[in-house]
C-alpha cells in the first residue's frame, strides 16, 4: 500500500487452491403419509454422518470435448483454484470531490468431482431396470441380496476451464452540505467455460466403503464393468455438455443521499445494466470407442456419450434493463427510528438458460433475466442494554426458463410473490447477552402449474436464538450457545410431501491463556439432529417404506482450536 498527501493505492494478491467435499443429497428412509411423514436413517447409511464416496471409486474415465480419454479425480470434490491481483485507490480531489476505483482480475479453473445418487431402491428394483431377468453381483462377484438397497450413481464430473474474471467499479462523488451525490461506472467480464463428462455407477447403500456392483442380463452377460455401466446418463437422458461463453456487462449507476433536516433522511439510487453475451454451447453425441484401451469394446463402450463438438449452438444476444432504489429514514427521538425501503433489479441467468431449447441468437425472446421488486417498512429501537428491529417485507419474483441439472425434464418457470416481518433483538444483562431473530415468510407461487402453491424449501418461520456469557477476571472468556430452526416446509412445488421443522442446538467454549493466546472448542449439532433442508422427490407412496434422495445437516461435530495475535 502506498499513501499519498490526497490518497492511498494499495495492491494486493490472492491464490487459492482449496479441495472440499459436496454435500449431496444422500439415500433416507421415509414412510407414513406425504402430511404426516416418519424420517428416519435408510439401512446401513446414517443421514447425519454417512457418505456416498468410497474408497472403491475415486477414479472416474471419461472422454474428453477434444476426443481424449482423461480421468476425474473423485477425491478432488469441489477443487476451486484461483490466483487473483487487484488494485484499490482512492483520492480527495479537494473542493468535496472524491474519487475510487476498485478493480480485480481472476484466473479461475478447477474441478468439481461428486456422486448424486440418481435413484436409490432395492436391487430387485434396480436390477429390474436393465430388463427383467438381469442380476446383480458385487465386484468380487458376490451376489447382492435382492432386498438389498443400491444407488444408481451419476458421477458429477465437471471440469472448470476457464472461469476467468475481470470486474472494476470506478466512481466519482461529491459531497455538499446536506447532499452526497455519486456517480459511477461498473464493468465487469465473465468467462465460463466448462466440460461435463458424467458417468453411471451401481453400489450399495452403505455409509462408509461402499461397494461397487456390476449388472448381467439374463444370459450372464455382463453390463457394465467394475461398477460403471454407462459412459453418460442414460437415466436421466445423457448430460455430456460444453459451455464456453462470456458475459459482458456495463452498468453506469447515480447514488444521491439527502440529509433533510436532523431527522429525515432519503437515498435514491439508479442504475442502467447492459449486457452482451457470446459465445457458443455444445450438448452430447453417442459413439462406440474402447475408451479405456484394453482392446475389447465392452458393453458400457458400445454407447459412449461425449461432447459432439461438430454441432455447437451459438450464442450471441444482449440484454438491458434498469435497477433503482429509494428509501427514508426519519428518526422518532434518540437511538429510535422508522424506514421504508422500495427496490425493483434483476439478474441475468447467463449459463442457467443454456440447453433449455431458446433461440439465443434473438435478444428478444431470450428472457436473459429474472426481475425483483421489493419494498419494506421498519422500526428500530435502541436501548442501554440492547436492541429491537422490526422490519415488514414484500418481494415479487420472476424466475423463468431456469434449468435444473438434477431434473431435466424440469425447466423452471414460476413467479413468486411474499410478504412477512423479521424481528432481531439483542439484549445484555452484565455478562449475559442474548441475541435472537425470527422470520414469518408468506410465500405463494403465482404462475405456473403449480400457483398458488408454496414454494418447494420455504419454512413459514426460520429462527434463531444464541445466548453467551463472558466470565474471568478480564472477561477474557466466553460460553454459548446456538438455537438454529426452521418449521415445517414442502419438498417440492407440488406440496405433498412435507419436510419437519427441526432445531439444530450449536455451543463454544473460549478461554483466554494468555493476552494473545486464546483456545476455543465449538461443537456443532450437539444432539445430532435430523434435519432435513431438500429432497429430490416430491411425495411417497403412503402405507408402506419409501427410499428417497435427501439432504441432511451434517450431524455431530466438535473442533478445537489456537488462536494468536502477534
């Protein structure tokens, strides 16, 4: 960082190459009815602490866009690698004027390598899939029990390219006596260019070490090789996909700020996006190839799907629109005051729309964008020992033509509208503090085959409530607790199956050993709750035990920790 008599410049860096897994929707049991459902753990697979990866398949083979067998590595989960340099200045150019600039560059690529379990059913069931009369054996060619339960695999492998970024916000203010006035340029350049090469796998539900399995039809033959049975997703009508395109936007934007009189305020904002979006989109083609040359064409390489490259689909549409703000704040008397708030912006769905069947060389009918509008109204209160905010909202969504790569016979197509109030506190009691917020959301679909319903995930109230206390001769430490819930929501738009409410319980522990030294344990999910945030089915067959695809908090964990500040 470098300063100056006006200003200052600083110059920074960052890089990052980070691996993590995904927390993917897991096989669970659930029976009873779609209102009144029992959750509860599959066999062998415990929904707070079990995982699809094993140890028996960490490799998965797929031809590359440019025709090359390659490999994915399943123990990269999601493998963001990032090097960034960017640059912030800001000068006092005397007379109230101000000018900044922000601006980074980022060279973005990696992997994302994860298995989702298309289906999960018992193997008679799965079995049955591949034609009747097929088998199924374990790898060691042990047979598989025909109540069993298997999960049909589809092996997210996602290279990232070229996930490069530009992005610079220059602007200028100026600042009068009551009024600050700004006025600025955004810029901002996207690549995303990407491969998917997904592949299909058999094995059973188990937690941990799972095993693969191969299939046979009826005359023995077998179907698949080491638990892969097909190069693609035949399942899910094959997903082998190439996306290499950019986005281009330019958005000059006005701020105004008025201070009306000692207890009136107002801010306007407005904005103009323009966006401009090139580039080209490839789907799959299916070819026989001995794709892992060993010199025999299996059964799995009779169909290989890759990206057909000799039929891309061009992209090149542009898109604008507006975004504004307005709001006021008048305060009431000390440490209290009222605001109202009303938005209306947007966002570009960019890579989202792709493969969705749109002519994305016509900039009037792309539908490039999903619009909000907001508006809010609060009360705020300050106390010596703590604090109230109450705040009403109502929002209006437009989401339209959004692909979804888990369903893809689902294109989302659907407005939204909901209104609620969010009450926040905090209050302190020598060296007690409790802090809480709840959330009521009324939330209705408004087109769609399914208006009127709610929307699939949304809990009519989310909550949360986290006491601490401070104790020792510097209060130099610190216990608490965290109460973190949600009441009862649908899976899915159609609003059958419901997901329970559950109240996940968190604690620390902090100690001072010294003035720089602290030691902190914290402990999530203390009581190891079940607590169930989606589901990729939307109803059970009442009566009787169903086996769905969920996704779970992760269960009981506890960490320890240093920390020491030089």
């Amino acid at each position: 960082m470098k300063e100056f008599e006006n200003g200052s410049v600083r110059v920074y860096g960052k890089y990052l190459n980070d691996r993590a897994i995904a927390y993917l929707p897991a096989p669970i049991q659930v029976s009873g009815t779609n209102a009144n459902p029992t959750w509860e753990d599959a066999p062998n697979f415990d929904a707070t602490t079990g995982s699809l990866h094993t140890p028996n398949l960490t490799q998965t083979l797929r031809l590359g866009p440019d025709g090359e067998p390659s490999r994915g590595d399943v123990t990269d989960g999601m493998h963001p690698v990032s090097t960034s340099l960017g640059i912030a200045a800001k000068f006092d150019l005397g007379n109230g004027y101000k000018v900044s600039n922000n601006g980074r560059f980022s060279a973005n690529s990696g992997a994302f390598v994860s298995p989702f379990p298309s289906q999960v059913g018992t193997s008679a069931l799965i079995a049955d899939s591949f034609g009747a009369g097929s088998t199924l054996q374990f790898t060691d060619g042990s047979p598989v029990g025909a109540n069993s339960l298997v999960a049909r695999i589809h092996m997210f492998d996602v290279e990232l390219e070229n996930f490069n970024n530009f992005m610079n916000d220059i602007k200028l203010s100026k600042s009068y006596n009551n009024l600050d006035i700004t006025l600025g340029y955004f810029k901002s350049i996207q690549n995303v260019s990407m491969n998917w090469s997904w592949n299909s796998y058999l094995q059973e539900v188990k937690g941990e070490n799972a095993r693969l399995i191969n299939v046979f039809d009826p005359a023995g033959a077998p179907l698949s090789e080491n638990g892969l049975y097909a190069y693609g997703t035949p399942f899910w009508g094959n997903l082998a996909r190439n996306y290499d395109t950019q986005y281009n936007v330019s958005a000059p934007y006005l701020n105004i700020a008025l201070e009306a009189s000692e207890s009136l305020n107002f801010d306007a904002s407005v904005r103009f996006d323009y966006g401009k979006v090139d580039g080209a989109f490839s789907g799959g083609v299916e070819s026989t190839i001995d794709i892992n040359n060993d010199g025999v064409i299996s059964a799995p390489e009779q169909a290989v799907f890759s990206v057909d490259n000799a039929a891309p689909t061009n992209v090149n549409y542009d898109y604008d629109y507006f975004s504004y703000s307005l709001g006021v704040n008048y305060k009431l008397q000390e440490r209290q005051a009222v605001f109202a708030r009303y938005s209306r912006g947007a966002s570009a769905k960019a890579d989202r729309i792709l493969f969705s069947g749109l002519d994305y060389q016509n900039s009037d009918r792309i539908n490039a964008l999903d619009f909000l509008n907001q508006a809010e109204v609060g009360y705020k209160q300050g106390f010596d020992n703590g604090a109230i905010y109450v705040t009403g909202f109502y929002s209006s969504t437009t989401e339209q033509a959004g692909f979804e790569a888990t369903n893809p016979d689902l294109i989302i197509d659907n407005d939204y509208k909901s209104f609620g109030v969010e009450v926040e506190g905090s209050y302190r009691l020598k060296d007690l503090t409790v802090r809480g917020a709840i959330t009521y959301t009324n939330a209705t679909l408004e087109s769609g085959d399914n208006e009127g319903n709610k929307p699939r995930r949304q809990p009519d109230f989310i909550y949360n409530l986290i006491p601490s206390y401070n104790f020792g001769v510097e209060k130099q430490n610190s216990i608490g607790l965290s109460f973190i819930g949600q009441t009862k929501a649908y899976a899915q738009d159609t609003n059958e199956l419901i997901m329970p409410g559950f109240v996940i319980v968190n604690g620390f522990v902090n100690m001072g050993i010294t003035k720089n030294l602290n030691v902190n344990m914290s402990a999530n999910n203390i009581f190891d709750t079940l607590g169930i945030t989606e589901s990729e089915e939307g109803s059970i067959v009442e009566g009787q035990t169903n086996y769905l695809r969920a996704r779970a908090l992760p269960g009981r964990s506890v960490s320890l920790g240093l920390q020491y500040r030089f």
